[in-house]
C-alpha cells in the first residue's frame, strides 16, 4: 500500500510537470 501510495506521488508529480511544460 505504502509502495503505491509513493508510486501514484511520482506519477502525479510527473504529469504536473509535463503540464507545465507544454504550457510554455
């Protein structure tokens, strides 16, 4: 659960910085 939990983070964190990227 834990693992997961840190997994879906990353991911989240990942498709926020592609947002903003193609933003700019």
């Amino acid at each position: 659960m834990t693992e997961n939990k840190k997994t879906g983070m990353i991911f989240a964190m990942k498709f926020t910085l592609t947002e903003l990227q193609r933003t700019e």
